[in-house]
C-alpha cells in the first residue's frame, strides 16, 4: 500500500528548475495564426510606451519564449502577449526568458484565440504540456487572459489556491490590474486597417491611454482649439476698439487706471 502511494505521488508531483535556454534548442517556428495576431500584441505595447509606462527593467514581448525545465524535460512556451515587472539584466535582443533565473514570474500572460481549437485552455500534464497547465501550475504566472478578438470575449483568470479563477469585470466591462496601476479592457473600433475588438488600457482615473495616432489627433484637436480662442479673442478686441471709436476715443490714447 505504501508502495502504491509513493508511486502515485511520483507521477503528479512536479521537479521543476530554471535554466536558461540551450544554445542549441529550437523554438517552435509556429506560423501566425492570423495578421490581427500581431496587430492585437503591439496595440497593446504602444499606449503603454507613448504614455510613459514601460521602464527599463521591465520586460514586455509578444510570442517570445517563457523556459523552465520541468522533470528533467526543458519546456518553452510562447504567449501571445506576456509582462514581466523586473528582470535581472536588460538586454536588447532576447530569445527567451526563464523565470526566477533572469527575474521575476511573468505578473501576465495574454492568449488571443485562435483557430486551433482549445490551444489556450489545454490542462494536459504529458509532456510537452498544454498552455493552461504550463502557466498555471509550472510558472503559476498570477493572471492569464484569453481573448477572443472576432466576439470581443474576454476571460480573465486570477491564479488563488495554485488555481486560475475566473473573474468578472467592473460595472465598465473592465479588471483593474495592481500590479499595474491600470485597468484593462475591451474597446471596439479601427486601427491599422482591422476594424474589430481590441484590448485597452485605462489610467486609475478612466481615462483610455491613447495610441500614437490618437494622441497626434488630440493634440491636433488641442491646438485648434487654441486657434479658435485666439480668434475669438482677436474679435472681441476689434469689436472694443470699433466700440470706442464710434464714441469717439482713441483706443491707442486711454487715460490710465487710478
């Protein structure tokens, strides 16, 4: 009986280490699943760049490699979208990341879903492991989030008890991130030629953070804005002088206030 449960103990439980990536290992050369794929990934990148979020120990990638070796088997997975807080060492070209051996766990991991069905819900344990079961019980990165971009689906997954729960957004369809400071959610319109869903960015005050092109636009905005008062206030100025002059006063001649 002792023998039956030390070996059922041996199949489940896990031996997990952190090495860095074989120079000689390959990464899976998966081709796209669609070109909204990579628009999805860099939208979500740029609003945090041009609003000044990113620093430079931070780590954020798109299909970009996430290592662990898992008994005695090295394992390389690569989200969709992933952010990591703070890495050891910043380097300009990286292949691959290997969590606790070059920084911190990955705070997020972000699948968009594709057409392979149930790629990003995969729990298989064998190796090579599914998605779900990598980051959940193998890096146990703190928030997954799969999101389908055609419907605008999106499941947002807290790691509590080595588990991911499900959680519901706020009353504006949006999860605040702490780990953050900003809240994410599902915004719909054009970019870059894909009219569709999109994931967003808030500020803690609800303001959406803007992509670059927005941004020129409301500064195009702004600086209209700025021409029309100054015309209204060039008007107003004519219409004073016309004013004292019909009176009979020199507008460049008044006397001076007591």
């Amino acid at each position: 009986m002792a023998t039956q449960l030390s070996e059922a103990k041996s199949q489940t439980e896990l031996v997990i280490s952190w090495e860095a990536l074989p120079k000689d290992f390959k990464l899976e050369d998966e081709p796209v699943e669609n070109t909204g794929q990579p628009l999805l990934a860099g939208a979500l990148r740029e609003s945090l760049e041009i609003n000044g979020f990113i620093q430079p120990q931070m780590l954020i990638a798109s299909n970009f490699g996430l290592c662990a070796t898992v008994n005695g088997q090295f394992i390389a997975k690569a989200p969709d979208w992933v952010y990591v807080p703070s890495v050891n060492q910043v380097v300009g070209n990286r292949k691959s990341y290997t969590p606790n051996l070059e920084g911190d766990i990955p705070a997020i991991a972000i699948e968009f879903l594709s057409d392979t069905e149930g790629g990003e819900y995969s729990v298989k344990r064998a190796y090579p492991p599914g998605k779900w079961f990598f980051y959940e019980q193998i890096l146990q990165i703190p928030i997954y989030i799969i999101f389908e971009p055609d419907g605008g689906l999106l499941e947002y997954y807290q790691l509590e008890n080595k588990r991911y729960e499900l959680k519901q957004p706020d009353e504006n369809g949006r999860h605040w991130i702490d780990v953050m400071g900003l809240f994410l959610g599902t915004w719909q319109g054009t970019k870059e030629a894909r009219t569709g869903y999109w994931l967003r960015w808030w500020d803690q005050a609800g303001n959406l953070l803007p992509w670059a092109v927005e941004q020129i636009e409301q500064e195009r905005q702004r600086a209209e804005q700025e021409r029309q008062r100054a015309e209204q206030e060039r008007q107003q100025k004519e219409r004073l002088i016309a004013y004292l002059q019909s009176q009979g006063i020199d507008p460049n001649n008044l006397p001076p206030f007591e």
